[in-house]
C-alpha cells in the first residue's frame, strides 16, 4: 500500500538522516529506498530550500508530538528535475514504535505548474510574451497607491492594421504584432515596461517622467522605431502608429488619478483623437477630451433611435447639366434635426455613425425614402424624363454580403427602376479591399444601378484598374474647384481628370460649385455637370418638386426659369419648419397629435406622407 500512496513518507534522525524511506519514493522521485537511506536530508534538497527544512527539524524536535506547519521544498528527481514536495513534519522521537521525526511528503509539482500556467496566462499575452491589459493594471496601480507618481502612458493603436490581416492574412498580422513588440521594447526606457492590450493596441509604460519632454522623447523613440519596413516572407511591410498620452498628474503634487483604469480610460481617448488626425500622430490628453467623448457616448446612443423617432430627414442637392442649365440628377444628402441641438451636421454624427455600425441602418433608410420620393418625380413632375438619385455608399455597406441584391429588393419593393439609382463610393475606399469591392461593384452594374467615384483625385486609386472598374460617373473634388478661377494647376488637374474620363467613357461631376466663374470655367474645360451651392443648397424633398423643371443659368444661378409647361409644384411646407415650430412648444414633438395631424392634412397628397412622425 504504502509503495503505491500518494505521498512519500520519511523517518529522520535528530540530525536529518534518512532512517526510512517509503517505496513510494521510487515511483515520484525515481530513488529506491535503500539509495536514500543513511543519508543526509540535504543531498537531496535544493540548496536554496536546505536552510528552510533544517529550520523546520528543530522547530519539530522542540515541540515533541506536534506536526509543525507544512513547508515547501525542492528535492532532485533522479533525472535531474527539481520536484516540489510540501511536507508535514512531526517529532515522534519519544515513540517507541517510531523512534524518529516522520516527514509526510506530497508531490505538488504537477499542480504547481498547472498554477504557474494559469497565472502566465492571467498576466501575459500568448501571441507576444507581453504582459497584458490585467499586468499592466495591476503595475500602474501599484505605483499610484505607492504614489510613484511620475509615470505616463503612451498607448499605440497600429494604422491600417485591418488592411495587413485583410491584404496578406492574419498569421502575417500576427507575425507583424511579434516584430513591432520587440521593437517597442527595444525602445523603452530602462524604468517601464511595454504591454499588449490585445488587438492592434499596445502600452508604453515610462516611470520617472518628470517632464512632458521626456514623454515627447520616449514618443519620438516609438515612431522611430517602427519607421523601418518590416520584412515577412520577403515583403515588406510599413506600420506606423497612433499614439495617445496621458499623465499620471496635471502638476506638482497634485495627484490626476486614483484608479489604472482612469489613465487607461483617458489614454484610450488621447489615442482617438490622434486617429482622427492622420496617421503617425501623438496627442497628449486634457480634460476637456473627456467632456466630448462622454458627449460623443451621448450622441451616438441618440442616433440610434432617430430613425424611429422621426429625427433624420433626407435632403437633395441637385446635379446640373453645364451645358443646358437643367437638373439631371440629384444627391440625396442626410440631416438630422435633434429635439435638443436643433440641426446637426452630417460632419458631426456620419463620423459617428459610421463607428457605431448603425450607418448601415441609415443608408438603407436613406435609400428607401429616396426611392419613394423618385417613385412621386418620375411618374408626375418628371414623367418621361426620368431623374436619377445618388445614394452613397460606406465602408461598412459595402462589406455586407449579398449588399446589391439587397438594394435591388428594396427598390422592387418601392416600385422604382433601379436605374433611377446611383450608388456614390469614395475613392480610399477602394484601398482597403479593392478586389472584393470591384465584384460587389460589378454586381450592382449587372443588377442596372449607376456607380461614381466621389471625391476623386484626392484618394490613391490605382488609375491601372479604373478602366476594369464599372464606373459611369467621376466626381471632381471640391479642393479642385474652390481655385480653380486662380489657379491653373489646378486647372490642369482639371482638365486631366476630364480627359481620363472621356478615354474611358465616364461622366465627371465637378462639386462644390460657389461661384458663377468657377461654372463658366469648368463648363469651357469640357466638364458635363456641376453640382454645388452656387445652384442649391441640399433642400428637403418638398423642395425638390420647385427644383425639378427649372433650367439654371450659369450667370445667375437658380433665377431661371421653369423649362417645362408642367406648372410649379404644390408648395409643401418643409419637415423641419415643422419640427422647429412644435419643438419650441412642445418637448416630446414626435409625439404630439397635433403634429401629426397637421402635417399629415398639409402632405394629404404627398407619396411619403406615410413617413411623417
């Protein structure tokens, strides 16, 4: 029995020497007994552990017939490896039937490494051997209750990392992540260690800053050091990061924070900020940081519920023929009119909108009201003369599967031709996943809807693949029209733009059109249509129909003339004066029964009155 327990079990002299030693001893440490017996305990013992079981005997042989605490130590196995043995020791000397000190031992190293597995792995990362977000919680928190308190943050966000999974796949991402943290650590300071949060997010802890020089410095060092390609499989690769730093106290003395998830909280939206700059960028986080991001919170969780409150209301800014002054088509536009801050601007929550993933909810919104308003414009006011929508496009539509089927059903489902429909993307976008975005291109060019390329010539394109791509229409930038009166670079920029499409049998769309000579020079270069202010503001859909048969003139903008016999439209009122008169009165307007009713008997003839809040 005793040869196959559990536990080893030895008999000691009064000064350590094996008088017996259990067969068990055999099976966990590979000696037999009679290899052990008559000798000394430390033969056996780690030498660092020798001091710490003498202890224990005399502690034993003062206290007769009491087992002492059970100790930890680290005897030789007989292949060399150290096992971790935890023993009980009891002074039985005074025993006839023993006539020794019994030490019970049992074998832990199996659970000891299971632990020192487990707690590896509660504190570093698997990928990069870093320690992680929990490590370096704990590192900061102890040198904020110690009140260690010059140290900072730096936390990276690597740029376009998706880009690097997405274009060479994800064990080269991971590859990339191994390499920039040997990197980072390289370029820490000797005070402060280098932390991976998970995902493309690192942490550079710098202890002992007492200046913002000397987080400048270390910031300098991390740019620099990712500033070299990295070379996988013989290809190289650039990375450059974001870089968000917060201090561990605004001034001498005078502690910032308590908790090491505050300085995380607070680096995290220094980091956001230096994104929404460009890429390799650092932002030193202040108060005031906070203040918008709670607000950003705020104003994403309002948006999304505006759509079934009736808070968003598509608008159209038309698209005007250079050469005859008449509307040829429109771009429907997004407003938002918030029940406390009034109109917002679509620079404000389309950003936000398009991190949150509600954008999505949004443009297929967009695209079912636009198709019941060209359902109304093209069967009356435009009969014959069908007009066209341009809706655009985000980058996380287009990573929808089956996305142009699903338009398509929509605009069965509201009746409408899908030619009547354009779909506008932006010319960046065509960088992150170009060939998965031509297919879904081409598939809403065989399903009958018209594509353009927004915001062209200030992307990177491969003008190599433009003629592959299904594209009728090239939109001009505006920051090539703005001065284009006085600058003939940017005529020529112009003008080149104008001869690709003409090559490759496109139509261009020179936005942001605000004065009369910009329209004449365009018109003069070749330039088909123009779209901009000196025209229209985007208007509402009421204010589409007062827009539709009027011919433009290039002179005096929209003080032309109606092109048609069909009449003026029915001047309907406007959504948001509404929403402005019963939201001065009224605090829960989209509720209001009076609202309602009165909007509903002025649209009694509208196609979209069935949309009215």
């Amino acid at each position: 029995m005793l040869a196959n327990a559990s536990d080893i079990i030895v008999i000691l002299d009064q000064q350590g020497t094996f008088c017996y030693v259990s067969p068990s001893a055999e099976r966990i440490l590979g000696y037999s007994p009679q290899e052990a017996v008559n000798h000394h305990l430390s033969t056996f013992v780690h030498e660092d552990d020798v001091q710490v079981v003498l202890q224990t005997l005399l502690r034993s042989l003062a206290e007769p017939g009491l087992s002492q605490p059970p100790v930890r130590y680290r005897v030789r196995h007989r292949n060399g490896d150290w096992n971790l043995l935890e023993a009980v020791t009891t002074n039985l000397l005074d025993d006839p039937s023993v006539r020794g000190v019994v030490v019970n031992c049992h074998d832990i190293t199996a659970h000891e490494q299971a632990e020192s597995w487990l707690r590896y792995h509660a504190l570093y990362d698997p990928l990069t051997a870093l320690p992680n977000r929990r490590a370096l919680a704990e590192r900061v928190q102890s040198l904020l209750d110690r009140e260690q308190l010059d140290f900072a943050l730096l936390l990276l966000d690597v740029d376009r990392f998706k880009l690097v999974n997405s274009s060479h796949g994800h064990g080269t991402g991971d590859r990339l992540l191994q390499m920039i943290a040997r990197r980072l650590v390289s370029a820490l300071p000797q005070q402060g260690m280098v932390a991976r949060l998970g995902g493309d997010e690192f942490v550079v802890l710098v202890e002992q800053v007492r200046q913002l020089e000397t987080a400048e410095a270390v910031t300098q060092r991390v740019h620099a050091a990712l500033s070299d390609p990295f070379t996988i499989d013989e290809m190289e690769i650039f990375a450059s990061a974001s870089v968000g730093v917060v201090f561990s106290r605004t001034g001498p003395g005078k502690p910032a924070y308590r908790h090491a998830e505050e300085l995380l909280r607070d680096a995290d939206i220094a980091m956001y900020r230096a994104k929404t700059l460009r890429q390799s960028q650092s932002v030193v986080f202040d108060p005031s940081m906070r203040d918008r991001a709670v607000a950003r919170l705020q104003l994403e969780n309002q948006l999304w519920r505006a759509i079934e409150r009736g808070e968003l209301e598509p608008y159209y800014q038309p698209i005007i023929c250079l050469a005859t002054g008449e509307v040829k088509a429109f771009e429907a536009l997004i407003r938002w009119h918030h029940p406390q801050r009034g109109l917002i601007s679509p620079a404000e929550f389309v950003p936000i909108a398009e991190e949150s993933g509600v954008i999505s909810q949004i443009g297929e919104w967009v695209l079912e009201m636009t198709c019941r308003h060209l359902r109304y414009w093209n069967s009356g006011l435009r009969a014959g003369r069908p007009i066209t929508v341009a809706v655009n496009l985000s980058v996380q539509q287009l990573a929808q599967p089956n996305l142009a089927q699903h338009m398509r059903s929509i605009c069965v489902r509201e009746e409408i031709d899908p030619s009547w429909i354009g779909f506008e993307i932006t010319e960046s976008m065509m960088l992150d996943r170009e060939d998965t975005i031509a297919a879904t291109l081409a598939e809403f060019r065989e399903l009958g809807f018209r594509l353009s390329i927004d915001d062209f010539g200030t992307g990177y394109s491969s003008l190599s693949r433009l003629h592959q791509l299904p594209i009728d229409t090239l939109k001009i930038d505006r920051a090539f029209v703005a001065p284009i009166e006085s600058d003939g670079r940017n005529v020529a920029i112009a003008r080149t733009i104008l001869a690709l499409a003409e090559s490759l049998n496109m139509n261009v769309v020179a936005e942001g059109i605000e004065t009369s000579a910009q329209a004449r020079e365009l018109r003069a270069l070749g330039c088909q249509y123009g779209q901009g202010y000196w025209f229209s503001p985007p208007v509402s859909g009421s204010g589409v129909a007062s827009l539709l048969n009027h011919r433009f003139n290039l002179v005096e903008g929209i003080a032309a003339p109606p092109i048609s016999r069909l009449g003026a439209a029915p001047d309907y009122p406007d959504y948001g004066d509404y929403r402005q008169d019963y939201s001065e009165n009224c605090e829960d307007c989209e509720d209001c029964e009076d609202y309602r009713d009165d909007f509903a008997e002025d649209y009694s003839d509208y196609p979209v009155n069935s949309q009215a809040p």
